[in-house]
C-alpha cells in the first residue's frame, strides 16, 4: 500500500506482483456416454455427468453389469457401459464422468411377483434368455405345510444354467417384530435395497408355503433400446455435459450410428476434447478400410481417431472367456485405449504418442478373430487413418497406430499426440489468461502475458516436450505492438501468439545394411 513520508528516514512499502503461474490443465478425463442399468441408476443422474473414480464407484452409482435380451441385441448399436468403465481404469484412467442414459424409446417395468401376502420386485431385467425364478420351502411347517419362516432361494441367468446368479436367504419371517429376521429387514425394500437381485414389501402377511414361480417379463419383446435422440441430447447445448469446465477424452462405447459421431465430433472440437471412436461391430480386416472410405463413412475431424478392431474380454460378469451363448466375449476398443490414452498422459505426457509396445490393453485376450491383422493389411489401413490393434508373441495385444481421421487431408493434425499437445496447451490457456480480461491493453500487460506464459512452456521444454535442443528452437511466445495494433487496442483486443514444434512419433524405423567388402580395417 502506499505510504505518507512524515519524517526522515527510510520507508517500505509492497508491491503486488504481476507474475501470474500458469498451471497445466489435465489431460486424462474423460467422459463415457450409453446406457446405464435401467433398473438400478438412481433416476436423478440419467442423462447428467456423473464424476466416478473407479469401477466401484460405477457400480454404486449406476448399479454395474446387467443382462437382458433387448440391450444384447442391440450389440451392434451399443456396447456395455459397465464393462467400459472397467476397461477405462483398468487400463490406466483414473478419472471419468459417466452420461448414464435412460432408453426414452422403451418402458422398462421392474417385474413383481405377489407371495403370501409380500410384493417381491425384481432389481434386474426378465425376459426369455434372462429368467429370474423365486422359490419359498416353510420351515418347520404345520398341517397344511405352511409357516411364518421360510427359505427363499431367488436365481438370475439364463435356462442352461451358464452364468446363472443365486441368492439364498434362511428362515426369512414374516413376523415384523422379529427383528432380525423380517423380510423387510433381511432382503431389503426399494428405499433400502439390499439383495442385488430384488426388493420386497409386505403387503397383507400370509403364511409361506411350497412354492416355485417365475418372474414375468420386464420387457416385451423385439423391444428397440436404442435412439440417436438419447445420445445427441446428451451433448446439446446448455446440458449439463456442455457445462463441465473441462474434459479431455470421449467414449461412446460401441456406438457407430452417424448422427451420433457426428455430433460427439462437433461437440469434442468446442470442447477443446478428443474423441476416441470404435468401427462398425461386424468388419473385417478386409471391410473397415471400405467403410471408413465409403458413405457414410466415418466422421472426419482433427480431435477424433479410430480404433479396430473389437477385443475378446472375459464375460464381466461370470468372469469366463464366453457369454452365456457360449460366445467369445466381445468388447469395442475405445475403452480400453482411453485407459492407455491417461496411463500415458502421466508416465510420459501428453506429447508422447499413446501407442507402441508399452501400450499394451489390459483384461484382454486377443483381438477377435476376423481383425486380426498383418503388416501388409495394417500398410493399406495406416495411411487412411484406421489405428489397428495386433497381438504380438510374448507381448500381448498392443496399440499399434497414432494416427487422427484427417491423415490424408491435414498433414498438420495428422498424429493424435500433437493434436492431442495442441488442445493441452489450448486448455491451460484458456484456464489461466482469465486474469487479462479488463487489465489497461499497453506494455506493462503484454510483458506479464509473456513473462506467464514463457516460464510455463520453458517448464514443458525440460519435460522434453518439444522439438529442438534450445527453447527458442522449441516455441516462441509474442505478445506486443506487433502483433496487437492501436486498431485492436481501440476495440478491446490483445492478441498473444504461442507457436510449437511438437514432438511426432518414429512411425517407420528404416534400416540401411550394407556390406563392407575387401576393405582393409586400420585402427
């Protein structure tokens, strides 16, 4: 503050300073988009990102893995989200918000049964491959057998019996002043769950007798589940999705429609973000460079790549190598190769491509079979911008391309890793320069502004993530009369201009050989 000399002698005062740090924004959040478990997603979070970090947190929240006819289907439309989300931190995420959809199209019931008097409620969808069966033995049951104590058995799964989920619940009463062993209290009611598979609520208690019944149906049949409309109102303006501050990943697991990547991409390059894309359910190593050629095509834009093909992943619920169809289990990549997108972002940085060797997925068995790919596939599939996943002997199944869906028309964005680099340093910037806005537009402001900014990107050069072996090879950082004119000034304008040399990958490594013949060798 200033001060008011009155005697002779020496004063102090302070200034503020007019250093301003500039933080790096992350780079490793994502947001995954699709439908959630109808049944169990609280009501109040469909349709709103739901900041998770980690499966568990998925799983209380969104109520994990479920089956049904209609959304297996729908395969073709859609992945699973829950098996997303865990192949995102299994493979290195450590961040996401979750989109959890509620399928407008369809009227998914919750399937009751009524038995001696209780109203039981089935937390899990029913239908004909997924059979839910109650049955009630008495305890200690009286002429005729019935009894106020009964065990009640309750089975999920398919009829053959694979995969099938079974909840036992011994001497169950329905004496409400039992307190320990009311069925309200033992299996839980719809305010307070506590079995996975159903809820109950006594209605008029009778007496439990023998008896065997199954669920009807939740959901009749040939039901559609899913709807562009869901997705693309997820990412209209003003939703909650465009609210968030910053994210930097998107997933739509499964998702192929093009309506849908259309509006994701549109909606990731406002966003400043980068969407993670996942081919068509049924190509082949020979049909996935037709169809990112041929109309529709894939949607092309600097801030998207795509990945191929889909990975053999155990059943995520059972845990076996096959669904209960006795099929290999297939999941869309892009899950996956978000995880390895964060798990590099922090080992090496945002500027080292998320691809190679070290970029091997987790929770994978193989790529499945009619992807399976060979250099000489991979050459006519590089170029066009399809990023090909391939096993590799005593390695595992790796990322093996870095490439954006502009590789042939924008040589600029051709690599993910500098795109990926640019919208980095486009959200640190935007997220730290606020303090600009309104200061006197003169000298004193555009020498701050440097000042700022170069200490930030001399941090980034001795992380190593530029080119050039001196900063001023590495970036330049102007911000004066040059570049902001008395004309910019007079309409409120200051103009800052930050260039880099990025990093881009050793795609092709060449060897020369040749041989060294009737040479002497001298040392």
């Amino acid at each position: 503050m200033p001060v008011t000399p009155t005697f002779p002698g020496i004063y102090i005062q302070e200034l503020p300073s007019t250093s301003h740090t500039i933080s790096a924004a992350a780079t490793n959040i994502a947001v995954i988009i699709g439908y959630t478990h109808p049944l169990k997603t609280d009501p109040a979070l469909f349709n709103k990102p739901v900041l998770i970090f980690g499966p568990t947190d998925y799983q209380r929240q969104f109520g994990g893995a479920f089956r049904s006819e209609a959304f297996a289907g729908a395969a073709a439309d859609f992945g699973d989200m829950a098996q997303a989300v865990n192949q995102f931190f299994t493979n290195g995420g450590s961040q996401a918000y979750v989109v959890g959809l509620s399928p407008h199209n369809a009227s998914i019931a919750r399937s009751t049964l009524t038995i001696a008097g209780v109203i039981f409620t089935a937390r899990e969808i029913t239908d004909a491959t997924n059979v839910m069966t109650i049955t009630i033995r008495p305890v200690d049951p009286i002429s005729p057998p019935s009894s106020e104590v009964g065990d009640i058995i309750i089975t999920y799964g398919p009829p053959s019996g694979a995969g099938t989920v079974t909840e036992t619940y011994r001497r169950v009463s329905l004496d409400s002043t039992d307190n320990t062993n009311y069925i309200e209290k033992r299996i839980g009611t719809a305010a307070n769950p506590i079995s996975a598979l159903i809820t109950v609520r006594v209605n008029s208690p009778g007496s439990f007798s023998d008896t065997t019944m199954p669920f009807p149906p939740s959901l009749p049949g040939n039901t559609v589940i899913f709807a562009a409309a869901d997705f693309i109102a997820a990412m209209a303006q003003d939703s909650d999705l465009d609210k968030l501050p910053i994210f930097n990943l998107m997933v739509i697991p499964g998702v192929t429609n093009t309506a849908v990547m259309s509006t994701a991409l549109a909606f990731c390059e406002l966003k400043r973000a980068f969407l993670i894309m996942d081919p068509p359910l049924a190509d082949t190593a020979e049909t996935i460079g037709t169809t990112v050629a041929g109309p529709p095509g894939i949607p092309q834009g600097p801030n998207a790549a795509l990945y191929f093909p889909y990975l053999a992943s155990p059943d995520p619920i059972s845990g076996a190598p096959t669904n209960p169809a006795g099929q290999v289990n297939e999941i869309p990549p892009s899950p996956t190769v978000a995880g390895i997108f964060a798990a590099t972002d922090v080992s090496r940085g945002v500027w080292k491509a998320p691809a190679g060797f070290q970029a091997t997925t987790k929770n994978t068995t193989g790529v499945v079979e009619r992807g399976r790919m060979t250099d000489q596939r991979q050459g006519l599939l590089n170029p066009i911008g399809v990023n090909c996943l391939r096993d590799f002997p005593n390695i595992g199944t790796v990322v093996f391309g870095a490439r954006t869906t502009v590789t042939l028309t924008d040589e600029q964005w051709r690599y993910v890793p500098v795109r990926r680099m640019a919208l980095f340093l486009e959200q640190t910037f935007y997220a730290n320069l606020k303090w600009v806005v309104f200061e006197p537009n003169a000298d004193p402001l555009w020498a701050a502004i440097r000042m700022s900014i170069n200490a930030f990107m001399l941090g980034l050069f001795n992380q190593g993530a530029f080119q050039g072996d001196t900063p001023s090879k590495a970036f330049k950082v102007s911000c004066d009369s040059q570049t902001t004119t008395q004309a910019d000034i007079d309409n409120g304008i200051v103009n800052i201009l930050v260039a880099f040399a990025p990093l881009k990958p050793a795609e092709f490594v060449i060897i020369t050989i040749s041989q060294i013949a009737g040479q002497t060798q001298t040392s």
